[in-house]
C-alpha cells in the first residue's frame, strides 16, 4: 500500500503544473496527508525522503497558490498550522524541505492568529 500511496503523490507533485490543478487539489481529502508528511524524519525513515520532499512542494506551491484555502482546508481537518509554522526550523535534516517549509511559513505566518 506505501508504494502505491507514494506513487500517487508523485503524480500529486506532476499535475501541480497542470493549469487548474492547483485549486482542484486544495479541495482534495489527501491535502492533511501531505501536510502531515512535511515534518522531521528520524533516520530510519530516510527511505521516504523523496516523497516527504515531494509533499513540501506541493504544500509549498499550494500557500503560493491560496494561502487562506490552504489553511482553512488544514485547519478544518484539525491540523495545527500554526504550530506547524513554529516548528519549520525541525525541517534542517533536509536542505530542500527545509527550503520549501520556509517558504510555506512566509505565505502563511501572516494569515495564522
């Protein structure tokens, strides 16, 4: 199941650059998933660095695209994402998630009370 799960946000990470797809994918149901993979990974879990990457982009590129859909979809979920934003700097055990968790901070720290 991992393996096709993590194909699937390949595609996820693919299709952003399709016109029209950006919003579609901010009413999708697997948007908390993709958040939830944008967080530290203890060594073990290093096998999944690309798709965990590929999750930082299309969470980064989705706050670039609607920042207060993003946070309303996420927060509605239960997602902390104000929390989340305190915590960016956990991200430095990978320089491109790290890089993409700042630049998700940037579009909505400012949004988030």
């Amino acid at each position: 199941f991992h393996e096709v799960a993590h194909q699937a946000i390949l595609l996820f990470e693919h299709l952003l650059h399709i016109p029209g797809y950006k919003s579609a994918m901010m009413e999708s149901n697997a948007l908390p998933f993709l958040f939830s993979m944008v967080e530290y990974v203890p060594e073990p879990f290093y096998a999944t660095i690309h798709v965990r990457r590929a999750c930082a982009y299309i969470i980064a590129s989705l706050a670039k695209h609607d920042s207060v859909a993003l946070i309303k979809k996420l927060e509605s979920n239960g997602d902390d994402v104000l929390g989340w934003t305190n915590r960016v700097h956990e991200l430095r055990f990978d320089s491109q998630i790290h890089q993409l968790g700042e630049e998700t901070r940037s579009n909505l720290v400012g949004l988030l009370v």
